[in-house]
C-alpha cells in the first residue's frame, strides 16, 4: 500500500461523500426512520458513479484515491444489491487490485461475500449477516467447519469473535420489536 497522496482527491472526495450519505441512509433505516426506496436509490445512483469510474481507471485502490477513498467506494460496491452483474464485476476488479497491492485483501472478502449473498449463493468468508427482530445470524455459509481457516486466508478473526463484537455493538442499539430485517455488511 502507498502513503502518498492520492493521484485523484477529486475521485476521493466524490466517495467519501457517496459513501457518508448512503451509510447515514442505512443508519436511519436500520432503526425504521427512512424509507427503503429512498436508500435504494441513493445507493443505485452511488453503484452508477462507481460503475464510471471502475471503466475509466479500473478499482479505485489506494494509488488512485488514497485509503479512505478506496474504503468508500468498497462501501458502495458492497451495497449495490441491486445490480448483482455489477457487483461481481466490481468484486473481479477489487480482486486485481489486492493482487497488485493496492487495496486490502478483507474488503475483496465482504465484497466476495457480498456477490454470493446477493446472487443467491452462500458465502465464504462469513462477513454477512441478518439483523432481524431474532437478533443477528449468519446468511448461509459454504463449508462452516472450515470458515476460520478461510477467514485466517484473508485476515479476518475467527468467526465466534466476530459475532460477539457485532452482536454487542448491534445489542446496544436495536429495539426487537422495530427492528427490520437487513443484511449487516462490513461487520463481521
């Protein structure tokens, strides 16, 4: 990874902006304040940015728009749920670009994760997650028995420790009766 400047703090300020407003749009809609089409929307417009700029310079990594801009748009391809085809695309393009050092190999696992949650599959690595009025639970998982080494592959903690620290950040926040049903992303 690099410490200099971003070669685009143009690109790095559109994301991190895009990236803030939809998670402040998910924030209020886990906690059943905002209406779903609006955060859907936003994060269709985010995925069609994304998409621009994914043709024009392939992943945004760290070369190009910095750490915290490569988070956003990670954030933004994570949560384009609504064009599957473009968060495959994205997750390839994410892949090359932990390959050549440029972006971190944890982000490619959500968003990993992510393509097979939202193409129907189950995931891999474990990072995605139900909230529901029950609490918080896995999706679907390939192989459970063998997570902990693919997670270990990919630098993220053992699964049971993961679940305690979303659970305990997401117990301090929920009312059961008025939680809706939503994938937690990032979180595990």
């Amino acid at each position: 990874m690099t410490n200099s400047a971003p070669q685009r703090p143009d690109l790095t300020r559109e994301l991190i902006a895009r990236a803030a407003q939809s998670a402040a749009h998910r924030a209020k809609r886990v906690r059943n304040q905002l209406d779903a089409v609006q955060g859907r929307h936003t994060d269709h417009a985010n995925a069609k940015i994304l998409s621009r700029i994914l043709a024009d310079h392939d992943w945004p990594g760290h070369r190009l728009v910095g750490p915290d801009g490569a988070r956003a748009a990670w954030s933004i391809a994570l949560h384009s749920d609504d064009d599957p085809a473009f968060q495959r695309a994205a997750t390839t393009l994410l892949g090359r670009a932990v390959q050549a050092g440029d972006a971190l190999v944890t982000h490619w696992a959500h968003l990993h994760d992510r393509a097979l949650v939202t193409s129907g599959r189950d995931q891999e690595y474990g990072t995605q997650l139900l909230l529901s009025a029950d609490g918080i639970e896995l999706c679907p998982l390939t192989a459970p028995a063998s997570v902990d080494a693919r997670r270990a592959t990919v630098g993220l903690p053992p699964i049971a420790l993961a679940l305690k620290a979303v659970r305990r950040r997401y117990a301090a926040d929920s009312c059961a009766d008025e939680t809706p049903t939503v994938v937690l992303a990032g979180a595990a």
